[in-house]
C-alpha cells in the first residue's frame, strides 16, 4: 500500500490490499497496526482489524486475546 504526501482533499483512497506474506501480524511474528496509524496521520479512521492466528481449545473455539490482529 502507497501513501501519498499531501492535503487529504488531493489524496484518492481505495482499497488496500494487504499482503499476508510481509504483514506482521499475518507472518505470526507480532502485534503491528502502522498501516492503521499511517491512515489516521492522514485524516482517515477506515481501517479494521480481525484476529489472525488464535489458538483453539479442545473444542476448537478460539482461545481469547491470543492471535494478533490485523487488517482482513
């Protein structure tokens, strides 16, 4: 994803695509939300997070907060 300097008015957003094998939290290496902090630098509060990577109890439902999040 490319961010543009400049006044939020000339800037065009769309949809990031997000690359599981360089996102941080995808990679399972640790928690990261620069691309969230970099949209909100700029003026915007469009990014959501889900949860990657849980781990699963004997039922196979997700153990909470463990997993990282990460943009879908």
């Amino acid at each position: 994803m490319a961010i543009r300097s400049g006044n939020n008015e000339s800037n065009s957003m769309g949809l990031a695509i997000v690359s599981e094998s360089t996102c941080i939290p995808f990679a399972g290496r640790e928690a990261c939300q620069l691309c969230a902090d970099e949209c909100v630098a700029a003026g915007y509060y469009s990014i959501e997070f889900t949860r990657v990577g849980p781990e699963a109890d004997g039922d196979g439902n997700p153990i909470e907060g463990t997993g990282y999040l990460a943009q879908p």
